[in-house]
C-alpha cells in the first residue's frame, strides 16, 4: 500500500541550505603534510616567517653589479666604462657580475642589465643610469623573521606553496580532509561490472557521490550495498558514527522499500524531507546520534538524476565548511537555450546543457553526449515556470 505524499508543502533550496549548514559544524582534526601535497589544502594555524627573506641583498637581473653613482650621466650615446673587479667586491669605478638571485658583492648597491651593456677587454660599457637600489631586493625586504606569513584558514595555492619552499619549509600543518561515508542503498541493485538481468541496475550513485565528495575536497568511503531493510539500513548508517558526514542513495521516497526517513527518525532527527528541486525532491537531511557524537546526513534519491543534482547542490557546500575551504566558485558563460527545459513554481531546477557555439541544447544529466561542447548546468529559479527556447541563460560549470 503506497504510503502518504510527505512531499505537498516542499522546503526551498535556499532553506534547506540553511537547515543543512545549522548542523555542519567545521572539523578541527589537523595534520602535517608535505609541500608536495599541500595543494588547495587549508591552514589550520597562522604561519610566521622563520627568517627574513631575502637574507641576502639580492640582484633580481643578470648583469652588472655597481655603485650606482658611477653610472652618472651614462646612456644609449655616452656609456662609461667601468673596470671589472677582480675581489668579491666593488669599489669606485667598478663593476662585476651578478646572477639572477645572487648574493650582491659587498659595495654594490645596483645591477645594470646586461642588455644595457657591453664587455670590452679593458672593461664593460655602461649605456644606462641606474639608482641606488635598482634591481635588486636588500635583506629582509620581502618578509621579516616573525611576520606573519599567513593566516589560519588560508587556502594554499602553488605560489603560496613556493614560498614555504623558499623559506626552508619542508611541510605545513593543514586540517584533514573530511570524512564522508557513502552508502548506496536499494534491493535493485548489484555490483559493478555484474550482468544485469530485469529488474536490476548496476551500482552507479555510490561511485558517482564518491567522485564528486573527492572534488569538493572530502576523504569518501563507499560501503557495499545495502538492501532495503530496516536492520540493515541501520546497522549501515550506525558504521558512520566515526565519520564526519553521511551521504545516502536510495530509499528517500514514499514507496513501501523506501525506509531512510524511518530509520534515521530512530537514530537521530529528520530536519528536512521534500527539497524543492527538480529532479531531487524526495531527498533531505538530519543527522544521526550516539552519545555525545552526532553526524548530519545527506539522503538522496536513487534516480541516478536526482542523486547527481543533490550532490552538486547540497554535499558540496557542506564538504566546504566541514574542511574550512571556501566556497565553491564555478565560472559561468552566456548561452541561448535550443528548447525549452521545463520547471514548475516553487521548485528550482536543475538542468544538464551541452554548452556550443553560444547554445545551450538540454540533455540528461546522466546519459549520453555526443557533443563537442562542454556541459555545464542551467539553474532555474523557483519563481519561474521554466525557460523558453530562444532565452539568454548562463549555465554553469558544476563538473
């Protein structure tokens, strides 16, 4: 017997973000990793310069190292000649060579490109006036021993990362990456690359979720297939106590073997069930508890669509605050829609373009593309009813 439609009063997008982020709170677990691995991982303590930078005056140009006010008066038609010093240092009316990054010979206060010069045998021709200070970086310009490097919370970049090299760091303390549990759940399904007979589907959404919570930054697990029972579905979400996050397939519906809201009404609380999203409406969240440990959930569809655009819509912006990352940016185009993509009020929509030559042609989200283009997603507001064919749009680029 089907049971009641819980889904007649949908809570929007925008509120169920709201109730989602209420009960993520950031993890504190940090560690240390190697430069090498440290690519857009998040500081979790401020960074002080362990010494100045440069420690060294440094030439910053291949050329010549002088005094500069023996370059008075020199250019394109009047070089002066400067003799080449024979000692590690400079002194009036000489010069001697300085490599990019070099140390600068004691007397120097000046390099003179060597484009701006010319070697003789009793010298080198200087054909431009430098000032005092002219390409080259003096001790401690860049940075101070002590100074605060960067802050706590900071996303590292490669740059960032070149600095902590430059500056002897081997490795960086980072928080960890969050821990998300997988579970694909439903009596339909078997394992990847088994025959499928009627009736039965191969496991996508779990490797699918695990792909995407890898993207946004998270540490994933796929547990093996739960069927459709109330023990095991428990026995299941109970393995996630030691993880920071939950995230479901399947069993999110009204129909007799959908059970997650069931069981997770047993285990913790249901905050939301019925997001106004198109395709996605039968998931929500909540959370689980034992003791003093409490883990939110994410359930989701098994319709593999809907799964797809609860995640991109709802495990990303909880993987970031779990890990202190920022959040997601995706860049945007400008495109006419080819036809219509359906949308009803209330619900905002999802919807797969494949994204050429400025159109946007509706396709499934997953499913077949046989198109040259990129795909990206247009995201429908919920106080529309759709987007006609002809309409300017810019769909996103959410993969």
């Amino acid at each position: 017997m089907p049971r009641v439609d819980l889904f007649t009063k949908l809570t929007s997008v925008e509120e169920a973000t709201e109730a989602l982020l209420s009960i993520i709170k950031p993890i504190e677990r940090s560690s240390s990793v190697g430069l090498e691995n440290a690519d857009n991982r998040i500081l979790s303590r401020d960074v002080l310069a362990p010494k100045d930078f440069p420690h060294y005056d440094m030439g910053h140009m291949d050329g010549y190292a002088v005094r500069a006010e023996d370059t008075a008066g020199s250019g394109p038609g009047s070089p002066v000649l400067l003799k080449l010093s024979g000692e590690d240092c400079v002194s009036q009316g000489t010069c001697r060579w300085s490599h990019t990054g070099g140390a600068l010979p004691e007397g120097a206060d000046a390099v003179v490109r060597v484009e701006d010069t010319e070697e003789k045998e009793n010298g080198v021709l200087i054909f431009h006036e430098v000032i005092k200070g002219e390409n080259i970086t003096p001790h401690g310009k860049t940075v101070r021993k002590g100074d605060l490097l960067y802050k706590k919370g900071m996303q590292l970049k490669p740059t960032s990362i070149a600095m902590l090299a430059t500056l002897g760091f081997t490795e960086i303390e980072i928080y960890e990456k969050p821990k998300v549990l997988v579970i694909p759940t439903g009596d339909e399904l078997i394992e990847q690359g088994k025959e499928a007979g009627p009736g039965n589907i191969n496991e996508s959404n779990g490797l699918m979720c695990y792909l995407l919570v890898r993207r946004y930054g998270g540490k994933a697990q796929v547990l093996s297939i739960v069927p459709d029972n109330v023990e095991m579905l428990a026995a299941s979400l109970k393995r996630g106590l030691k993880y920071d996050l939950i995230v479901t397939s399947g069993g999110s519906s009204v129909g007799i073997r959908d059970h997650m809201r069931e069981v997770i009404s047993s285990m913790g609380k249901v905050l939301v069930h019925g997001v106004g999203l198109k395709p996605g409406r039968p998931m929500g969240f909540g959370y689980i508890e034992e003791g003093d440990v409490r883990v939110p959930i994410i359930f989701l569809p098994g319709f593999p669509d809907a799964c797809a655009a609860g995640t991109m819509m709802f495990v990303d912006k909880a993987i970031k605050k779990l890990g202190h990352y920022p959040p997601g940016k995706y860049y945007s185009c400008e495109a006419v829609t080819t036809e219509r993509i359906k949308s009803f009020p209330g619900t905002t929509a999802i919807a797969k373009v494949a994204v050429e030559g400025g159109k946007a042609t509706p396709v499934g989200i997953i499913g077949p593309y046989p198109y040259d283009g990129e795909s990206a997603y247009v995201i429908i507001p919920d106080d529309t009813g759709g987007l006609d064919a002809g309409k300017e749009t810019r769909p996103v680029f959410l993969e």
